[in-house]
C-alpha cells in the first residue's frame, strides 16, 4: 500500500485557497453586482433612460415579430 492510497487525493481543479481567491477577486467571471454605485447622479439617470430604450426597443421587435408570424399563418 503506498503513502497516497491512504489519503484522500484532492481534485485539480478544486485549487487552493490562494488560486481561490485570484480566481474569485482577479480573474473571475464579471459580476454586475452594484455595478453603477459610485457615479453621478446624472450618469444613473443616463444609464436607467438607455436601459428603458433598450428594453422599449426589444418589446417592438418582439411584437413585430408576433404580428409577421400572425400574418403569414392568417394568409395560408
């Protein structure tokens, strides 16, 4: 029986506590949280208009959409 039959080997991939946090805080995957805190009030209101237009615009074409597939099944 050698050494390492009787431990429990770890995982590659787990890493350790220091690959941990590089990956976490460094080189992690970007998070949105309070991604906007900090800035000018007017940047916010810049930003919540541009977000309501996009989502404006995305209701149109999903209703466009909807209407195009509507049309094309009452005309067959």
């Amino acid at each position: 029986m050698t050494m390492a039959a009787g431990r429990k080997t770890k995982d590659a991939r787990e890493g350790g506590f220091l690959w941990n946090a590089f990956y976490k805080y460094l080189a992690g995957p970007a998070t949105t949280d309070n991604a906007i805190e900090g800035v000018t009030p007017e940047a916010r209101a810049a930003w919540e208009r541009d977000l309501a237009a996009r989502k404006e615009w995305s209701r149109r074409q999903r209703e466009r959409k909807r209407a195009e597939r509507e049309g094309r099944r009452g005309a067959a």
